[in-house]
C-alpha cells in the first residue's frame, strides 16, 4: 500500500517559502518604517496648507500599519518568524521630518518617493511568487493599489505647489 502525499505548494516548498518570507519581511519593515515617519510628519508640519497633508498622512497611518500587519501574518503563515524592534534598520532618510516644520514640499516629496519604493518592491514580489505562491501574490497586488493611491494624491499635492511655485 502506498501513501499518496498531497501537495502543498508553497507550504512544501522550504527554498520558495525562505525568499518568499524576506521579500515580505523587508516590505514589513518598510510599512513599519513608514508608519513612524507619517506619524511624525502628521504631528510635525505646520502651517495653513498643511491641514489637508496632515490629515492624509494620518489617515495613511492606520492603512500602512495594516499592511504591516498583513505582511506579519502571511510571514507566521509561511513558518517565518516576524522580527523584533533589535532588527529594525532605518532606510528612509528621505522621509525625516524637515528642517522647517513648514516645508511641505519635503514631506510631499519624501512620501512620494517612499511609495515608490513600496510599488518597486510589492511588484517585485508579485512576480517572484507568481505561480508559485497565489495567496501571497493576491495579498501584495491590493496592498499595491493602496500604495498607487497614496503615490498619486501625493503626486497632486506636488503638482498644485509646483503650480504656485513654490516647489
């Protein structure tokens, strides 16, 4: 009598699974890194303009800290092991508070470009785990539609102080 094993995909897959996690491990930190620059650009930047960013920027938070979440299910689902706060290593110095609490622009730009760097690295994802890991895959393509939202109402925030002239 012989045993029929049923696959698994990715679940039987200890290789895939390995890179998979990392991929997903370092989109958590980038969330996680996010979620504490958007909190202190919220509460920091002042000015009449900067209503409309602040309130953006944290209503961003909760949407960016449920991404993170996400990624650290799918990284215990996966058997990794999400991190703790001794293996966080800052990467986004564009996206520190500025100088001067009124240079909007800076916060504009330091979201744009951190948006576009999740969009780089979830379509990384996407096509890393296409065929192999539809679960993941899924996950990250509507994680991406929010991160393609936020780069785009960013992106018109910018264009209106380009307009002005004063970025």
């Amino acid at each position: 009598m012989t045993e029929t094993k049923r696959k698994t995909g990715i679940l039987d897959d200890a290789e895939a699974r390995e890179k998979i996690v990392k991929l997903l491990t370092k989109a958590y930190w980038m969330e996680i890194e996010t979620v504490m620059s958007y909190i202190a650009n919220s509460t920091n930047v002042d000015g009449v303009r900067a209503q409309e960013i602040k309130e953006s920027l944290a209503e961003d938070v909760q949407e960016e800290l449920g991404h993170a979440q996400q990624f650290a299910d799918r990284i215990k689902e996966l058997y990794g092991v999400v991190p703790g706060s001794e293996d966080f290593k800052p990467e986004q110095s564009f996206l520190q508070p500025p100088a001067e609490q009124i240079d909007i622009v800076h916060v504009i730009r330091g979201v744009i470009e951190a948006e576009t760097g999740a969009i780089e690295h979830y379509t990384h994802i996407i096509e890393e785990t296409d065929g192999v890991d539809h679960v993941t895959q899924d996950m990250v393509i509507a994680i991406l539609k929010d991160e393609q939202g936020h780069r785009r109402l960013f992106e018109g925030f910018l264009r209106e102080y380009e307009a002005e002239g004063k970025a």
